[in-house]
C-alpha cells in the first residue's frame, strides 16, 4: 500500500474517531452538553489525535529508517570480491542494483521469470521501458535487485499493519476512557501546546542544521587554504594550477565581498527612498481609494520573478544606459563611446533596487500604519502641520519597525543572485566606478557548485566558506538593528 493511501485511510480513520467520541460524550451526558466537563468537539478531538498521531509518528520514523536498514542488508550480500572495492564502487554497484530494483517494478512476474538472469536481456528490457543502465550488470545485481525489492516490498507490508493498529488502537484506547467528567479539553490542549513548541522550534533546529552543516564543511576548506588567504586576499581565481604549481588557485574574499556590498548599497539606495516616501503616502496622504489601488499595484512588483528582473536588466535598463552615456559623451567631448557599460554596478543596483521597492514599501506601511492615533492627534492639536506629525512623531515612533523593515531588505539585496549574473556580470574585480562590471559572494557559491565536482577539492569547499561569510554578515546586521530598537523604543515606551 502507498504512502499516500496509508495517509488517506489514516484521516479517514480520524474522522470516525472523531464523529464516535463525539456521540459517546454526548449518549453518556443524556444529549445535554452542560454535563460534560468540556465541550463535545475536545472529545472527538481526543479521539482523533490518539487514532492518527501515534500512527503518524511511526510511519513518519518507518519511512525515515527503513530504506537505510534494506540497503544495510542488500550490500552485506554483495560477493566478497564486490566488498573488497573501494567505497565509491561499492556505490556504484549499489545505485545499479537500485536501478536495476526500479526497473523490476514495471515488469510483470511472469516478465521477471521469463528473463531468468538474462543480464544482456535484462538491460534491454529495462532500457525499452525507459530505465536505462549505464551498463550491463553483473549477475549478483540482478539477484540483488531481486532481494532489494524483497525486503522494500516486506518491509512496507510490515509497516502498514503496525500502523493500522497503532491507529485502531488508539481509537478503541481513546473512546475507551470517555466519560462525562473526562477531562479532554486539558488533554487535546497540552497537545496543541507541545505542536506549537514543535512548529516554533523547527526555525532554530533548521537555522543550526544549516549553520553546522556549512561550518563543517568551511572547516575542511581552510585546512587546506588558510584562513588569511580567503579573507584577505585580494585575487579570486579558484582554478587549477598548472604542471609545476600549486594544486589550487587563490581564493580572495575581498573582491566578492566589495561587489557584494557595493551592489547592495547602489540597491538599497534606489530602494529606501522610493519605498519609504511610497510608504509615508499610502499611509497618511492617499484616500482609502486610492490606497486600496496603490498598494496592490506596488506589491505585485514582489511576484515577479527574479530572473524576469534580470533580462529586464539585460535586455532593457543596461543597453539604455550604455546608449545614454555615448548621447552624454558625444554631447561634452564630441566622442560617442559609452563610459557606461551595459553590464555594471549601476545596472544591477538600480533593477535590484527596483525589485526591493515593494518590501521596504509594503513593510514600511504597515508599521507606520500601526502608530497609534492619539500620538498623531496631539501633535495636530498642539498645531503641528501634517508634515511636521510625520517628520517629528510618526517617523520617530516607527523608527525601529522602519529599522527591521530595511534590515530584511539590505539581507534581500545581499542574497540576490540572478539579477547580479545578468545585469553585474560575474568578474571579480576590486574597483569603485559604479559603471564597471562587478560580482558578488552568491554568484560564486553558484559557479563554484555548478558541474560535475566532487566535495573534496578546494574549489567547491570555497561555497560553504562563503555561505559561512554571508550568515555572519547578516548576523551583523541583525544585531545592529537590535540595538537600534531597542535603543529609540526606550525613548517611546
């Protein structure tokens, strides 16, 4: 039985569950529910939880360990020979054998049987249903293949039956032990509470997972480059050396790190101003029509997606501002060549600041619309103009939401990849004329993983170097715009 079916019959059993419990509450307390200690539905609740949650954890743990137990026990019957490989061709032979395994499943019985161990006739059996074999296999692979589906096919007729009473015995156990003065509403609440403790701890669980998962393999890149040399070197060229030299190149943080903040800057500021005076109109200036046209509008600029916004940048906004500098250069020095490049830091910065407009906006409204309206009030009442109320209290007063608002967006801004490949182009250069190519720390995570490598040389370790860089960035920034919370609430508080 599939996944899904068994999920489908699990809901389909918490709902009678449910609909059972429910009945009983209310046969036991005479159809009157002021006898009942909580209301019908906690009971039917309890029973629902008790007759899928029990079963779900299981199946969830089953589904989890049991691939990893079969393939344990498939290699422990590889030939002798095959275990005295070397780990990477055991895992080739296994990833056969798995594949050979995929194939059986579209034969018939009577197909498998006919074939025998066949294995010339195998592989073309499998390729002519469109499971193709690198090539053909050895005989121990189509025994293994054959074992393989054995143990899958056990081992999930196992784990159906062990859920399905898991799930019917939590419902008996469940509309066992209701009674009128059964306290189910405490029960189904304390679940509730340790779900929500769950769902709130995945974010902390996931962020450490990613953390330790890219220091783990940041710390086997600086064993092999010194940390001095990537951070503060001034030359990123991770290539391969020649006969004669060294087996790696340089590998020069800077570069990436200056490309990286200078396109943010130019970004955030095209963004900050326009989204932040868009903002302030919406706010306190716009009528409720125009408003509720306005912002929509706005924020359907968050939808597009990024790599819309890098042919944009390609197509559109780099030509236009190349064929701009060579008006403005023919116009002052009579030479019509283009000290604007159609791919640069002003290219990229202006459509990322674009892209990033309906975040500060979108944010920045909803903050400023959550400032009270006594405070607007008394400064109108004191003789305030509606400027001076927005310049000297409402701005004051939603300075630290304003402050988290742009922190999301300058993190936005330094996570951006595709506009940056497109619009800034990829060389890794150290220089400040904003009409010159540069690059940033994402587009190299991305060149460095791109292909067919293996984790183990330095020129693919380097992306968890940066992606280590980046998270402290960012870590930076977030402590920063603490401070500067809780620095100005202490002043409106």
């Amino acid at each position: 039985m599939s996944t899904s079916i068994i999920l489908l019959c699990l809901v389909v059993l918490g709902a009678l569950a449910y609909v059972a419990a429910r009945s009983r509450a209310m046969a036991l307390a005479g159809g009157k529910p002021s006898a009942l200690h909580s209301r019908p539905g906690y009971y039917g609740a309890y029973a629902a939880i008790w007759s899928t949650l029990p079963a779900l954890i299981i199946l969830c743990i089953w589904l989890a360990a049991s691939p990893g137990i079969v393939e344990s026990a498939v290699r422990d019957a590889f030939p002798d020979d095959v275990k005295a490989k070397t780990a990477a061709e055991q895992d080739l032979s296994y990833s056969m054998v798995a594949t050979i395994a995929r194939g059986m499943n579209l034969l018939t019985s009577d197909e498998i049987s006919a074939l025998g161990s066949d294995t010339a006739a195998i592989q073309a059996k499998l390729n002519g249903k469109g499971v193709p074999l690198a090539g053909e296999p050895q005989p121990f692979m189509i025994d293994a293949a054959k074992t393989l589906n054995a143990k899958a096919a056990g081992s999930r007729m196992i784990m159906t039956a062990v859920v399905f009473v898991l799930a019917l015995g939590g419902a008996f156990y469940a509309l066992r032990g209701i009674a009128p003065r059964f306290r189910a509403r405490n029960r189904v609440e304390r679940v509730m509470l340790w779900a929500l403790l769950v769902a709130s701890s995945i974010a902390i669980l996931t962020t450490v997972g990613i953390v330790f998962s890219m220091l783990s393999e940041a710390i086997r890149f600086f064993a092999a480059v010194p940390a001095t040399d990537f951070f503060f070197g001034t030359v990123w060229d991770p290539r391969f050396a020649g006969a004669g030299g060294s087996s790696f190149g340089q590998f020069g943080l800077i570069p990436l790190l200056l490309g990286t903040l200078y396109i943010g800057f130019v970004a955030m500021l095209v963004a900050v101003p326009v989204g932040l005076f868009a903002a302030i109109y919406m706010a306190e200036y716009a009528s409720p029509k125009v408003r509720s046209l306005a912002k929509p509008l706005l924020e359907v600029l968050a939808g597009i997606p990024t790599i819309v916004y890098g042919f944009f940048a390609l197509v559109t906004v780099g030509p236009f501002l190349r064929d701009l500098s060579a008006q403005v250069n023919g116009l002052l020095t009579g030479n019509y060549g283009n000290f604007i490049q159609a791919q640069s830091v002003l290219t990229a910065g202006i459509v990322m600041g674009i892209m990033l407009i309906p975040y500060v906006s979108s944010l920045s409204d909803d903050i400023i619309t959550a400032v009270p309206h006594a405070l607007r009030d008394g400064s109108l009442g004191l003789g305030a103009t509606r400027s001076e109320t927005i310049k000297r209290v409402v701005l004051p007063a939603a300075l630290p939401g304003i402050v988290g608002a742009l922190l999301m967006t300058a993190s936005r801004a330094i996570g951006e990849t595709m506009i940056v490949v497109l619009a800034a182009g990829v060389a890794a250069r150290m220089q400040i004329n904003p009409f010159e190519p540069m690059t940033t720390v994402t587009v190299k995570i991305v060149n460095q993983l791109t292909g067919d490598l293996e984790f183990t040389s330095p020129q693919t370790l380097v992306a968890f170097a940066l992606g280590i860089t980046l998270f402290f960035i960012t870590l930076c920034l977030n402590i920063y715009a603490l401070y500067i919370v809780r620095k100005y609430r202490e002043q409106y508080e």
